[in-house]
C-alpha cells in the first residue's frame, strides 16, 4: 500500500493544494473540450451532438492525459521537484500516477458533465461500467505516454510544442470529432491504428449510435488494452528517471 499512499500524497501536494489557492483553474481546464462541442452543435443544428459529446470527453481525456507530461516538465527543469522524488524511495510509475491523478482533479468537474451526458443519450444505466473502463484506459495511455515523452525533453518550450502536437495528432485529426466513414477508404486503416478512434468508437456504441460494421467492442477494447501496456512498458523501461 505504500506506492498507493505516495501516490495519493503527490496527488495532494500538486493537485488539491494549488486548487485550493486557485479553484479558477477548474474552470480554465474545461474551456477546450466544451468550446469544441458547442462549435459542433450549433454548426450541425446538433445532429451530430452525440459524436461531439464523445469526442469532447476523449479530447478532454487526450488532454489531461498528456499535460502531465508539461507539468512533469515544469517541475523537473523549473522547480527541480523531480529529483527531491528520485532520491526519495519513490519509483517513476509512482510520481507518473501521483502527477496523474493530479491533472485528474483539475478536469473532473468537465469529465463529469461530459460523462453525464453519454449516459443521459444512452438512456441506460447499464452503459456506466462501459463507460468508466473506457475513461480510464484512455486517461491511463494518455498519462503513461505524457510521462514517457516529457522525461526526454531537456526544455519546458520543448515539451509544450511537443504535448501540443500530439494533443492534435491524437484528438483533432483522427475520426475522434466525425464518423470514421467520411475518411477515404485507403486511410481508414490508418484511423484504426490511432486509439483515440477506438476510445470514440466505443463511447459511440455506448451512445447507441451506429459503428463501422468491420469494428466490435472487443477489438476497440483490446487494441486500447495494447496501447496502454505498451506505454505503461515505455514509461517504466525507457522513460529517463534519472539525470546522468
């Protein structure tokens, strides 16, 4: 239990403390995901309100996900906090998911109006399990991957433009915001090896709304399963912990 207790109390030292001085921020972090549904509801007269809900609650996982990696950035080469933890019996996973959870308060209040919404067009509550698995593998890839790419940027310039550009790789130009369908056939392949696609997939399905007849639940869950694992392995082998 002690990984679980350090975790937990760098949660609370880089989360609830700076709330508690800024409870702004709760409002700043929502801004993003909401902006981008309301542009999509009033230019479609909200007939694509469903995918906008599902790819807003993804692009606000994406990017809550991935700004640990900025924070981790800031704290590493501005306040030099990172090495306060590498001299301290605590292991990067740890600190990873501290920091993690962290970014996870400042977007709960936007996590939970948009997780509310899936579930009011869902009409089902049996869809809840569904959804809260679906919250957290991409939260948790989007974590491990933050962690893996900031711990190899030396500026925090660096890590902004770098986050900043996989943020639009992973939830603006892949089938995230509109139907996989509208993508030419021969790129289609390319949008299912994103897993941002698999994660607005299945909050699709959860929605009730149509899927792409080649994919199933099964394969969107397994291939998030395989990114996670795969970005989690990153993070713990060949994120740099420690400064030569």
């Amino acid at each position: 239990m002690l990984p679980v207790r350090q975790a937990f109390l760098i949660a609370y030292m880089t989360g609830i403390l700076w709330l508690r001085r800024n409870p702004m921020s709760l409002v700043f972090s929502a801004i993003s995901p909401f902006s981008l549904l309301f542009v999509l509801y009033v230019v479609s007269g909200g007939l694509y309100v469903e995918i906008a809900v599902a790819g807003s609650l993804v692009m606000a996982l994406v990017g809550y996900g991935l700004s640990l990696g900025q924070d981790i950035s800031f704290y590493k080469t501005e306040y030099k906090i990172q090495d306060v933890f590498v001299a301290s019996p605590v292991s990067p996973l740890t600190y990873m998911m501290g920091l993690a959870l962290s970014e996870l308060l400042f977007g709960l209040p936007a996590l939970v109006v948009l997780a509310i919404l899936v579930v009011y067009f869902s009409q089902s509550v049996i869809a809840v399990p569904l959804l809260i698995v679906t919250i957290l593998l991409v939260w948790s890839t989007m974590s491990a991957m933050g962690f893996f790419l900031s711990s190899h940027m030396l500026h925090m310039r660096n890590a902004t433009q770098v986050i900043s550009f996989v943020n639009v790789i992973l939830a603006v130009l892949p089938p995230v915001f509109y139907p996989i369908t509208i993508m030419p056939e021969m790129l289609q392949p390319l949008g299912y090896a994103v897993p941002t696609t698999h994660a607005s997939l299945m909050l699709q399905h959860i929605i009730g709304r149509e899927t792409p007849e080649g994919w199933s639940l099964g394969f969107g869950f397994a291939v998030q399963v395989a990114y996670l694992v795969g970005f989690v392995a990153l993070a713990k082998t060949r994120a740099i912990w420690r400064e030569s």
